[in-house]
C-alpha cells in the first residue's frame, strides 16, 4: 500500500541543523508594530483569508532579523505554518530553531500526519527520540493514528513498546489511541487485549473497539461488546450508532436492523443525518426499499450521502429509473456529487439506454475531475458500450493509468453487447 497519495514537495531529509534557505539577506530588529502584528498572526486572531499571504511576509521578516530564533517564538511559527497547511515554511522554522521541545516535534509530526505523510511523519518521530526528546502524553495519539493511517503494524507495535518504556501505559488517550490503531491495522485480537486491561474506559474507548471489530468483519463480537457497553450503563453516542447500524448492514440481518431502527428512535438519535444516513444504507442492503424510503424522506436536510446512498441503493436493487429521477431532484437541490454519485447514475443511464444524460455526467465529471477514478470510467465504458458508441468506449479506456484490474470488467461491458 502507497504511503501517501501525493507526492510531498518539500524536502523529506534535510539537516536539521542548517537553515534550509541560504540566501544572504540585510539583519534588522523587528519594531513593535511588527512584534504584535506576529503575535496576533500566530495566536490565529488574524482572519483566515489574510493568513496565508501575511504569514510568509511575517516570517521573511523575522528571518531577515537580528531577533533570536527561541522556541517560544518557533513553536509559534511552527504552528501558525502548520494550521495554515505550509509544511515547507514550517519545516524552515524548525530547521532553523536552535532548540526544540517536544511540542516543536509534535507539532511538525502532526502536520506531516494531517497532510496524508504518513511516512515523513513516522520518520520524524523517530528522529526525535534519536534527538534525545521524550515523548508526552500528545505525541503518542498522533503517532498511532499515522500507524493506523499508513496502515503499518509492525511499527505500532514498536510504538506500543515505546508506550510501556516512557509510563504511558495507563493514560486513557494513548490506549484509546493504541486500541484505534491496531484496529485499523487488522490486529482485533491485540486490540481487544488493550481494552480488557484497561481499569478505565470512556466511550471513545468502547466506539473504538466496537467499529475495530466491524471494520474488520468480526460483527458479531461488535455486536456482543455493544450489548456488554449497555449492561454497563454506559451511553452510546451518534458513532456507536453508526457503528452499529453498519454492523447489521454486514450481517445482512432485516430483524436486527429494524431493532436497532427502534432503538435510535427511541434514544432521539435519529435526529442526526448521518445515523439516517447509516439506516438508509442498511435497509437498502437488504432490499427493503420502503423503509429506506421512509428514513430518507424524514431527512430535514439531506447530504451528499443522503442522496447517492438512495441512487446507489435504486440502482443495486434494479431500480434506474428511480435512480435518476431521485438524482435529477438532488441536482435541483443543488447539493454537489462525488464519484459514487456520478458512478451510480452513469450505471442506471447504462441500463436505461440513456446516452444524452450519460454524456452530460461525463463532461461534469471532466469539470470535476472525477475521470481518474477507475469507479467512474468503468461505468463510462460501460454506458458507451451498451449505447453501441465503441468509440467513446476506447476513448475512456485509453485515458485509464493503469488498466490491470479493469480489464475484466470492460471485457465483461463488451461480451455483453
């Protein structure tokens, strides 16, 4: 599995103890107008469309001064870069900083982490405890998440040894953080051995080992510990819900779904869009399209999931009439589509024989960008070939970047014809 899906454009292993710029440059001291204008910048009290322009003005200015680089003043920096999504200038900063403390290193490393670099974040940590720096209480959450991000197992493991050696192994956000991670790496067993020693829980802990097991098929050991987190009095919240809903959608169980349907109505979850829109996908996974009606059409305000999990649905259950029909009255709500949207409604448009609509998808599907995903042009080439317009069909499938694991899907759209 790839890392990150971007490519990451600022270095990935510089010298931490040169700047990275070395451009000669005219030292002056920062006066006061400029001191508090930082100040203001970097406690986030200036507005966000000036932030981005103002923050490069700020740091040219402190770097072409005299004033010294302390960690206060690059922490700062560090973190004003970082909300903004500028790693390049944020890792300047801290290459520059002659000192650094550990929320110099968690702050970098959790901007790596929230940019998709997984990797680069990983590597940062540990270069920090090569660096000498022990870490807290945050930087451990952080680093577990990148591991369950990436996902990578055997480094949470190793993150969890690092857990026991610096004393963390009773704070309640670390174990909750380790319980997430072994979760999203597959590891429900080591998982479940966090939570069963833990003297404490709290409900993230209880939704992170419930949505551990549903995510990784175990649905009905969700479905036990939920029971177990209601025999314990402890309340579940809208993600336990959703949880829950989508372990009776993998169960494909009618009965226990309509159950649980009580139970949200009962405990007024329902007034939440996304247990509805749980509730919708759950009912349609099992062909009871009157009561995923129902849910939708009590939605005050409908999301983009509302809509493509109903057209979705329709079309799943041989419905692509109403799949389009339900589609033309989500774009007069002017609510904007994704490629599970555009992907559904091609299909439907196939089945019908509907190639003017299927061409206007295509080009908003240009303007959106959403070619690139293989979902998308298989359905293309799905709807040009049933529609006798090979060419289109070879037109889309030629722009495919790598046609490996759509090759039977497209013999399949032309075996068809």
């Amino acid at each position: 599995m790839a890392i990150s899906a971007k490519t990451p454009t600022i270095p990935q292993c510089p010298d931490l103890s040169h700047s990275l710029h070395s451009k000669p440059h005219k030292l002056r001291t920062l006066n006061f107008s400029q001191r508090k204008r930082l100040t203001l910048l970097c406690l986030g009290f200036v507005n966000g469309n000036e932030q981005a322009d103002e923050g490069s003005r700020v740091y040219s200015c402190v770097s072409n001064s005299k004033t010294h680089m302390s960690i206060r003043l690059g922490n700062a920096l560090l973190s004003m870069f970082v909300r903004l999504g500028n790693l390049g200038d944020a890792w300047f900063v801290f290459g520059k900083m002659p000192e650094r403390d550990v929320f110099s290193w968690n702050v970098l490393v959790g901007g790596y982490a929230k940019g998709g670099y997984f990797d680069e974040a990983l590597n940062l940590y540990h270069r920090m405890l090569w660096a000498g720096v022990k870490p807290d209480v945050y930087t451990f959450p952080c680093v577990l998440r990148t591991c369950g991000g990436v996902p990578d197992l055997a480094r949470g493991r190793e993150v969890h040894v690092h857990v026991i050696r610096y004393g963390f192994e009773s704070d309640i956000d670390v174990l909750n953080a380790l319980i997430t991670m072994y979760g999203k790496c597959g590891d429900v067993f080591s998982a479940r051995l966090v939570f069963d020693k833990m003297t404490r829980r709290d409900k993230i802990t209880w939704n992170a080992m419930i949505s551990g097991y549903f995510e990784n098929e175990k649905c009905l050991e969700g479905l036990e510990l939920f029971c177990m987190m209601r025999e314990l009095s402890v309340d579940p919240d809208l993600m336990t819900m959703t949880s829950v809903i989508a372990g009776c959608d993998l169960l494909g169980d009618e009965r226990l779904g309509s159950v649980i349907h009580g139970y949200v109505v009962k405990t007024g979850f329902r007034v939440d869009v996304s247990v509805d829109n749980s509730l919708i996908q759950m009912y349609l996974s099992v062909g009871y399209l009157e009561e995923a009606e129902k849910v939708f059409s009590r939605i005050e305000s409908k999301d983009m999931v509302s809509w493509t999990a109903m057209i979705s649905g329709y079309e799943a259950n041989g419905l692509p009439d109403k799949a389009v029909k339900t589609y033309e009255m989500m774009e007069l709500e002017g609510v904007m589509t994704d490629e599970i949207t555009i992907a559904s409604v091609l299909s439907a448009c196939a089945s019908l024989g509907l190639l003017d609509m299927g061409m206007k998808l295509h080009e908003l599907a240009k303007r959106m960008g959403l070619i690139s995903y293989v979902i998308v042009a298989n359905t293309l080439i799905d709807l040009y070939s049933k529609c006798k317009c090979i060419d289109k069909a070879l037109e889309v499938f030629h722009q495919i970047p790598d046609k490996k694991c759509d090759i039977l899907d497209i013999n399949h759209s032309w075996a068809s014809d």
